[in-house]
C-alpha cells in the first residue's frame, strides 16, 4: 500500500487504499495491523537475519533504490554487509546470495 508524508495509509478519493502493485513490504516490530484489499500475506514470521563478527552477507539490488543512509542501490549492484549487526529488509530489492 501507499503511504503519505506521514507515514499513513494513502487512499483516493473515494476512500480506497491505494495499493503498490508488485512492490513488497516487510513489517516489523509493531502494533498489530489489518491486511488491506488486495494485499496478502507472503511467507511466514521470522526472525531478523542477524550476522557474526567477521562475517558478511554479500547482497545484490534487484531493482533500483535509496537505503536510508542515502546511498543509492542500482539494479544490479552488488555489495557486502559486514557483521556484527542486524539487517532489516525494507522491501524486496535485495537478493541474498
């Protein structure tokens, strides 16, 4: 789904939940929440992916996109995350190998 400035559900005039066709979304720690029209749920809970002290997870963008960081991923793009620490996927743009 869509969401405004303020980080709330966008909906049309109408009063529709405006959908992202084909995009994904990962939701985490949060109050519970309703599964809109048209969007249904992919895969199971699970638990963070979390990487050791001298290891890395070696990522590649599968569509183009800005990590919160500011740096720009182009599709394509490959790059390693190195550990320790916690990776939280905000969307699908990303291929583990």
């Amino acid at each position: 789904m869509n969401r405004d400035g303020a980080k709330k559900v966008a909906v049309d005039a109408e009063g529709q939940v405006k959908l992202r066709h084909g995009d994904e979304e990962i939701r985490f720690e949060q109050e519970p929440f309703p599964l809109y029209p048209g969007e249904k749920l992919y895969g199971k809970v699970s638990p963070l992916q979390v990487v050791a002290p001298n290891t890395a997870l070696r990522l590649r963008a599968i569509r183009d996109f800005d990590e919160a960081d500011g740096t720009k991923r182009i599709a394509g793009d490959e790059w390693l995350f190195k550990g320790p620490g916690k990776i939280y996927f905000i969307f699908s743009g990303l291929f583990l190998f």
